[in-house]
C-alpha cells in the first residue's frame, strides 16, 4: 500500500500555484494610465497623447499592449479617430 500520491495532495494548503501564474516574467503592471489619472473625457485635440495609442504606421494599439481599460481603450479609440478626422493623426502612415 503505497500512496504516494495522496501525500502530494495533503501538502499543499490550498494555495496552488497561483503564484507562478501571477509572476510571469517581468510582472507588468496592468493600470490603465487614464485611471490612474482619474481622466474621464480624453481629448481628441491632442495628438501628442493620442500617439501614444497608435502604432508607428498608424494603427491603433490593442489594449493588451497599451494596458489601458475597456472604458478608456473605446474611448482612445474614439478620440484617434476624430483627430483622424481633423487631420491631427493620420490614417496609415504614408511612404
Ligand atoms: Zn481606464
């Protein structure tokens, strides 16, 4: 009778490896930097901002990179493209 298994599983106390999951390398911070900054309306007349959120060929950064919220991702969004609108960003970088 050798239960070696059931050894293993008294061992842990309910705490997996919750841990490693959590710390994968370089453990990023996930704060939407428009949260931290209590920033409610994000202003489509600063493209400085804005270019924050768009790729060197013009594209929109997708929230997993920009680490922005879903509430301010859609509104960044929103924010490019009436500043597209207005001339302040462009829609593809042009060769
Ligand atoms: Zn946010």
């Amino acid at each position: 009778m050798s239960m070696m298994n059931d050894d293993r599983g008294m061992d842990r106390d309910g705490t997996p490896d919750l841990n490693d999951g959590l710390r994968r390398r370089g453990a990023r911070k996930r704060v939407c930097k428009y949260c931290a900054d209590k920033v409610a309306i994000i202003d489509y007349k600063d493209p400085q901002t804005l270019k924050q959120f768009i790729t060197d060929r013009g594209k929109i950064v997708p929230r997993r990179i920009s680490g922005n919220c879903a509430r301010h991702q859609r509104k960044v969004c929103l924010a490019i493209k009436q500043a597209r609108n207005i001339a302040l960003l462009p829609f593809t970088q042009t060769h």
